[in-house]
C-alpha cells in the first residue's frame, strides 16, 4: 500500500481526523493531537523567544538604565520593541495553538494517519507495514515525539509535514508526531500494532538479527 495524500477534505470528514470511514477489519488504537504548550516549546521554541525578546529589551533600555534616567526615559526607550516582541511572542503561541487545533494523528491497526494544515489541510496515510523504526524523544511532563521512518522510494514533502516532522532530516523527510502526551504508552500502542500488521517481532536488537532483517523490523527507542 502506497503513502496516500488525499488532499483537502477537513470540512467533510465522515469521522474525526480520517478522510474516510476506516473498513470493518480496521479499528483505531489511538488517536491524538499535540499538546499546544508542549508544541510551542519544542517546534517553534518559544522559551528560547523569550529570552531572545527579554534581552533585546534590556538592551534597548540599557542606554537610559545606565545613565540612572527616570522611569518615564526607560520606557520611552522600549516603547516600540515590547510591543513588538509581545506581538511577536503571542503570534507564535497563536500558530502553535491553531496547529495543535487542526492536527490530528490516528494509529489504527493498519496504518498511522496524519491530518496536518491550517488553511490547506491534508492527510497523510502511512501503512504499517512501511514504517522500518520508530524512535522517541521524551519532552517535560510526559510529552514527547515519535519519529516514523519509511521504507520505499516514497517521500513526502518536508514543508508539506512541518512541524509534524524530524528537525533537519529535509533530503529525507521522517514524520513525526509531534508533542502528545503518555508519549511512551503510544510508542507502546505502536509496537504492539505494528506487531500485528507485519507479523513481525519488534525492538530487535543488531546481536539478533542480521543488518538486512533489521531494515524490516520496528525499532522503538526511548531517547
């Protein structure tokens, strides 16, 4: 089964987060978005913006600070950029929180969907059987992400995935889902499915299987 992106069809889903009614053999074992704060920190590093804006507002106010000026001097000295970096800031929280709103992920027993996109929305079905590993990076509070990488010559469009994609990985483009919470108990859910769908052992290890048998077996790891 070929990775299928099945265009806009968000308005006319017949059920949450797919773009069709799942068949009688297939059932959802998961499904999920990711968590807007979680999002904000990790994808589009927030916490760093922070501290960018701070420092570029004391720098602004420094001359005045220095020179021991009254209140009204500081404030006239960063009477543009607060505004602006509190613009800035609440732009990338909104971003975040309409890409938390409109991503959907669902594991089924065959697949793992991804519906992504703001104004254009698109899904993205990745068989089971297609995902060679799987690996995961645990955020703060439980949350975390779970990188899929596929088999075959099919690719998808880095810019197509983002942010729902390993940072960096452009000339081979790796999907991700990104921020969800119980993120070990989904990497679980996954193993188990993709178990299932190939029949297959997953977390194979070098020492017991060969470097070709390893490419067709799913491999979750906890970093």
């Amino acid at each position: 089964m070929p990775i299928e992106n099945l265009g806009h069809e968000h308005e006319f889903e017949p059920q949450f987060g797919l773009p069709e009614r799942l068949p009688q053999d297939e059932f959802i074992v998961w499904q999920g978005s990711p968590d807007v704060g979680a999002l904000a920190a990790s994808a589009f590093h927030i916490k760093k913006l922070v501290v960018y804006f701070i420092l570029l507002i004391v720098a602004c106010a420094w001359p005045a600070l220095e020179a021991q000026a009254d209140a009204m001097a500081v404030l006239q000295a960063i009477k543009w950029i607060a505004p602006l970096s509190l613009l800035g800031l609440a732009s990338v929280w909104l971003l975040a929180y309409m890409t938390s709103r409109t991503t959907v992920y669902t594991l089924t027993n065959k697949r793992v969907v991804m519906r992504l996109g703001i104004v254009l929305t698109v899904t993205f079905n990745l068989p089971l059987k297609q995902i060679a590993s799987s690996d995961v990076r645990l955020l703060e509070s439980g949350f975390g992400d779970i990188t899929l990488v596929l088999q075959g010559s099919d690719r998808i469009g880095w810019v197509h995935l983002w942010p729902s994609v390993r940072p960096w990985r452009i000339s081979k483009p790796e999907p991700t889902l990104r921020a969800i919470s119980d993120v070990q108990e989904v990497a679980v859910k996954l193993r188990d499915a993709w178990t299932q769908a190939t029949g297959m052992a997953a977390n194979a290890t070098p020492s017991e299987q060969s470097v070709n048998t390893q490419a067709n077996n799913l491999q979750v790891s906890l970093t």
